[in-house]
C-alpha cells in the first residue's frame, strides 16, 4: 500500500496560498533569477502519524518544477529533516541548502509547516468522519507531473 498525500493549496484553497512561502532569488550564483514558490503537500491518511511531508519547488517566471523535497517533522526537537525525492535536476541542490537556510533561520516556518501538517490531518479525519472522500495522490505524482501539471500552473497564474 503506497502513502496517499495532498497539496495543500489544493485542499484548503485560494486563501491558503497567502501561507505558501516564496523565495525571491535574485543575483544568485547558481540559480537564476526568479520566485521559487514552496508548494507544500502532506500525507492525508487519516489514520498514520508519520509527521512527512513534501516541498515541490516551483520556478514561477519560467514555470517549471526545480524539484520535490521530502521531509519529515521532529516536532519534539524542533527539526524537520528534508531530501531529495526522484531525479535530481539541475540547480535541486541549490534549492535544498536556501530551505535548509531558511528552517534555521525563520523559526515561523516550522511553526507554519507543522500546522499545516495538522490541519491536513483534521480535515482528513473530518471527512472520514462524515463519509466524504479525501482526495490524494502518490508521492510519485508529484515528481513526475508536479501535482498533475495543471494545479501547478493555476497556483502559479493566480499569485
Ligand atoms: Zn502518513
């Protein structure tokens, strides 16, 4: 049985994008200009405490997915422990010490990613409850087609 995760921006809706963090690159020396959004998605089994989580990083000027962070929560010591996921592509690396810089450094993040987590996990089980369904993809989609292709390029339209 694979794991069954969801964007979050997806399952909250517009208003939850103002919580999406963004990286405004500019003059750097690996990667080129641009907003590099950091599109969170969780796991929504209702009934797993797996605290993981994925980044999808996506290039918004160029509209292209730099690459799938996967992550998971220590909320106990304060840490969130990311990788890779899938193929590394270009400029990947770069991106991970810039979200690695910005865990250490902006202690509002963890704090917003771990709430996230929750509210990911209560809407889950909210809908359970009622008999509704969750929607979910495979972690696989996300490095594959980037949350289908089609919500990456909505998110990235509507900011
Ligand atoms: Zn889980």
């Amino acid at each position: 049985m694979g794991m069954k995760i969801f964007p979050y921006v997806n399952l909250f809706g517009r208003e939850s994008m103002a919580e999406t963090r963004v990286l405004s690159i500019r003059g750097d020396e690996v990667l080129p200009d641009d907003e590099y959004v950091l599109l969170e998605a969780y796991c929504v089994d209702p009934r797993c405490d797996c605290k993981t989580g994925w980044i999808t990083v996506l290039a918004r000027r160029r509209e292209v997915c730099v690459v799938v962070l996967h992550f998971r929560l220590f909320p106990e010591d304060n840490q969130m422990r990311i990788e890779f996921t899938g193929p590394v592509k270009a400029h990947a690396e770069r991106v991970l010490e810039m979200v690695s810089e910005m865990l250490r450094e902006d202690k509002h993040y963890f704090a917003l990613v771990k709430s996230h987590y929750k509210n990911t996990k209560q809407e889950a089980k909210r809908r359970t409850k009622k008999g509704e369904a969750m929607p979910s993809l495979k972690p696989e989609d996300l490095v594959l087609h980037g949350v289908d292709g089609r919500a990456h390029r909505d998110f990235i339209r509507l900011n």
